[in-house]
C-alpha cells in the first residue's frame, strides 16, 4: 500500500509518500507561509525527487482536524482534488492521534496539545498497546486547567507533542504532579509521515472514504461562526 499524505492543520506544511514498509519521502516546512502556496508544490517535488507519480498512490491521506479553520480547508481541498482526479479513495486521520504517531510504539501516554487560543488547547490521550494506537480520552477542546486535571490523576508516565506545549508551558510547569516530558523540538510538530502511518492502519481496518465524504472536524464553530451566533443572540 502506498500513501500520499497531506498535513496542514497547522503552522507546519508537510507531504509524504510512504509504503508500508519505507518511508520514500517526506517534505515539512515550519514556516509562516501560506498552505495554498505551499502543498501543491511540495506534493510536486518530492515525486519528481523520488521517481514517483500521485496516480501510483493507492489512497490519498489528509489530516483532519482539529487545529487551523484556513489549513484544514486547504489541505481538505488539496487531498479532495487529487483524490478526485486520480480516482483514490481517501483516509481523514485525526490530526491529535496522527500527532500521537510520532511516538509509535511509546509506552508512555502520548498527549498531543495544539493551541486553541484564551488558555484552551486541542488535545487527547493516546498510548501504543502491542503496535496499536488506544485512545485513552477521545479528542477534544480543553482548557489548560481541565487538562492539568485529568493528567494529575494519571500514574503513567506522560510525553507532550504539539505546538501548545510553547503556550501552556508555564502553566504546566506550575500545575502539574505527573510525571511528564516534553518532546524535543524534531518530534513536536505536525508530521505527514505520521499522517501516513495512522493512515495506513486505518486503511487496513477499512476506514477509507470518498473525496466527497471528507469534511474537517474543526471542534468548535469558527470565530465568524461565534460571532454571527453572537449576534443573533
């Protein structure tokens, strides 16, 4: 089975083209350009770089959600269109538990956090079990208190991935009791070859869908949404 995979649900644009058994190559940016900009002509590269062509992938992966309203629609629109043209199916991989790949077979609990804005993160639990990924608390929109809560009455040891680690930092520092890590800064961020990884499992129990199927999951209503609802209230 062979991935093209998208990541975009944040500041970092990153493609990859993976087998199960090769990572053929991955292309990450964390930088502040446009998503629109940036994708399409690193999907374009790396297979120029590497032999290959978007039509020989057997599914196209985007990660979908939550983080960014603007990357998540393009990197959604992205994977869509090349799934359309090519005729692929597609997998939207969750983008807390794609994070969470980026320590597969960790036996720690792996606590994906991305900064959601007014002390509140994007995140999850996760933990490996003999190779598969466990949910241990489903995705979800938290306040660093709530989170500080649930972390302080785990007895495992806990690592940190994401960008909400630079925003809650201090906070944690202070309220924590858990045994925790911080990841280092080559496995804090969004990665498309962890977008490919989890794909592949999901593809592999059947959780493939059509372009027409893919929505993101944002979590929360947009901040035009909130307003209009404002408003109107």
């Amino acid at each position: 089975m062979k991935v093209l995979a998208i990541e975009s649900s944040a500041v970092t644009a990153s493609v990859a083209i993976m087998t199960e058994d090769t990572l053929i190559a991955e292309y990450t940016i964390n930088y502040k350009k446009t998503h629109s900009q940036t994708l399409l002509p690193m999907i374009d590269e790396i297979c120029r770089m590497t032999e290959n062509n978007a039509a020989d992938c057997d599914i196209i992966a985007v990660s979908n959600g939550p983080g960014s309203f603007t990357g998540l629609r393009i990197g959604a629109a992205t994977g869509k269109g090349l799934a359309l043209a090519l005729d692929k199916p597609m997998v939207a991989v969750p983008t807390l538990e794609a994070m969470a790949y980026n320590f597969y077979g960790d036996d720690r609990i792996i606590c994906p956090v991305m900064d959601a804005r007014r002390a509140h993160l994007y995140s999850g639990l996760y933990r490996f079990e003999n190779g598969k990924l466990i949910t241990v608390h489903e995705q979800c929109l938290i306040s660093y208190g709530e989170l500080a809560g649930i972390l302080n009455e785990v007895k495992e040891k806990v690592v940190f991935v994401g960008d909400g680690i630079a925003a809650a930092k201090d906070y944690f520092k202070d309220n924590l009791t858990c045994n925790y890590t911080f990841s280092p800064a080559g496995l804090r961020t969004q990665r498309a070859s962890s977008v490919a990884l989890a794909a592949i499992d999901m593809a592999n129990e059947g959780k493939t869908i059509g372009s027409d199927m893919l929505k993101p999951d944002y979590l929360r209503p947009s901040q035009a949404e909130r307003e209009h609802s404002g408003k109107r209230a």
